[in-house]
C-alpha cells in the first residue's frame, strides 16, 4: 500500500458507498496529482462498491491490486472511471488498493 501513498499526500474524506463490513482510505497528492484508495472487505461475501471521485478528471485507476484468502498483491488490470464513478468487486475477505492520476 505505501508504495502508492507517497510522502507529501493527505488522507482525503473517504466514505463507502453501500455495504456494511466495507472499509476505505483514500490519499491525495497534491505535488504528484495522483488519488490513492485502500478498499477492505471484511465480510464473508463479496460486495460491490461504487468509487466517486466526483469531478477530479480521473478516468481510471492504472493499478488496481488485490489480496484475498487465494491472491497475494495480485495485479487486476486497469479501472475505469465513467461520469465520475467506477465500480468494483471486493471479494469476501480481501483488501484491494487503486492508484491514479487524471490523464496529463
């Protein structure tokens, strides 16, 4: 996780959208422009959550990584951001970490 949460960022407010048993953190940089959110799903059941990052020009997350009861850090691919929102599955379990940075 803190090899995405650089020095110099500040956690954001952060609030999950729907279920309960789900967990977030949320870091700006203002320097490097860049959103860091850390996802927790302590349920036995996966949940899906929408992300809003309102009007930050963000239109994905470039990393999107993912621990679970059978994945260590494993790397999901890109996520990405429609009208402000991007919406993901956490699987029972798991802590999951998005990076990005709205496109130069």
């Amino acid at each position: 996780v803190f090899r995405y949460v650089r020095p110099g960022a500040v956690r954001v407010s952060a609030t999950p959208s729907n279920p309960t048993g789900v967990y977030v953190a949320a870091f700006g940089h203002d320097a490097n422009n860049t959103l860091t959110m850390v996802l927790q799903n302590t349920t036995t059941t996966s949940q899906t959550v929408n992300v809003n990052v309102g009007s930050s020009g963000l239109t994905r997350f470039g990393v999107h990584r993912r621990t679970s009861a059978t994945e260590t850090w494993s790397d999901r691919g890109a996520v990405s951001v429609n009208n402000g929102v991007a919406t993901i599955t956490l699987p029972a379990s798991s802590l999951v970490t998005l990076h990005g940075a709205p496109p130069p």
